[in-house]
C-alpha cells in the first residue's frame, strides 16, 4: 500500500533530501577533521562522538546552545565574532534544518503531497551564500572563522566546494522536477554573494 501511494516524484523527492543529507554529513565530518577545536568546545571525546550528537536523534530537537536557532538564523552564528560555542555545529544544524524546511519537513512523501519549487531554489541560492561564507568570513583577527578549502602550499583541496556543487545542483534540479509537476513559475534571484542576505524558506 506505501508504493502504490507514492508516485514516481514523490520516490524522488525522497532520494533528494537523504541525499541532501548525506552532504551535510560529509560536510561536518571535513570540518571536524580541519577544525578540531570546534567538536572539542562541545565536550566531546572524538569527533565521532560530535557527529553522533548532530546527526543522531533526528533534526526536531532543540540544541540548548543555538537557544532555539534553526535554518539560517544558526548559519549566521557560526560567523560571530561573539559566538563561543561549536561552530561546525551551527553551521551544519543550520543548514540541515533550513534543508527540512524547504521539504516540508519531512523526508517521505505520498501522492497528495506538494513541495514548493521556490523553496527548494532558495534553499540552493543559501548553499551558495553559506558556502561564500564559510569560505571567505573572518573573525574580528582577520582570520576564517571556520578553515575549509585549502588553497595554498603543495596543492589544492577543494573538496568542500566540491560537496557544496553537488548539494545545490542537486537542489536546483528538484526545484525544476517540482516546477514542471506543479506548473508553478520559479522567481529567480541574482546576488552579489559577498552582499548577499539568505532567502526565506
């Protein structure tokens, strides 16, 4: 009877979200790896222990020290200067509950359920703004808040700008499967991404 309720969009909406996630994971777990210190502040033991603590218990739950942040308002505090809790942590939080938002969230879906394309294209033009920021945001020292790509010495990793290209092609392309379904019109937005401000979801 669950397969029979679900059409074949709804099966790929499904795909797109855990994907989604899956990203995300990958993503904290390189910036654990580059930024020990951030999964030390928490408490932890291992960097394990820290990614158990994000990703285990589902994304419904409150994180006593985002005092309620959620979506965007917690990818902005992992670039305050006065911020001096886990920032891999924020980041993340942010962006996988932004990601749930922008699916209803909910990470199954049947025939009667609707996703909005505009959404999903603004949770895509986010990725973009977030990954700028993680990239290029410094402390009041002039220093990145968070280290990611390395750019310098004997060579070049940009696996992190890599993960963020698959996360938001991922996402534009659901927004066109969805649009095409719905027969809604996708308002699209140009930004400065050193100006940029994040889209509503």
């Amino acid at each position: 009877m669950t397969s029979l309720a679900k059409t074949d969009i709804d099966n790929v909406a499904e795909l797109h979200v855990q994907e989604a996630l899956h990203h995300l994971r990958v993503l904290a777990e390189k910036l654990y790896r580059r930024n020990p210190r951030e999964w030390r502040k928490g408490g932890h033991v291992s960097l394990e222990q820290a990614m158990a603590r994000l990703f285990e218990g589902g994304f419904q739950r409150e994180l006593p020290e985002l005092q309620g942040r959620r979506g965007t308002a917690a990818v902005h505090l992992a670039f305050r200067d006065d911020y001096g809790g886990d920032r891999v942590l924020a980041f993340i939080w942010g962006l996988a509950t932004m990601t749930l938002a922008a699916y209803n969230d909910r990470t199954e879906y049947y025939a009667l359920d609707e996703l909005d394309p505009q959404k999903l294209y603004n949770a895509a033009r986010n990725y973009e703004i977030a990954a700028w920021k993680l990239a290029n945001a410094r402390d009041a020292r002039g220093e990145l808040f968070l280290l990611s790509n390395e750019m310098g010495g004997e060579g070049r990793n940009l696996s992190f700008e890599r993960e963020f290209g698959k996360l938001i092609g991922e996402t534009d392309m659901m927004a066109r499967i969805v649009a095409g379904r719905t027969q809604r019109t996708i308002v699209r937005v140009i930004q400065n991404l050193a100006t940029a401000v994040f889209l509503p979801i």
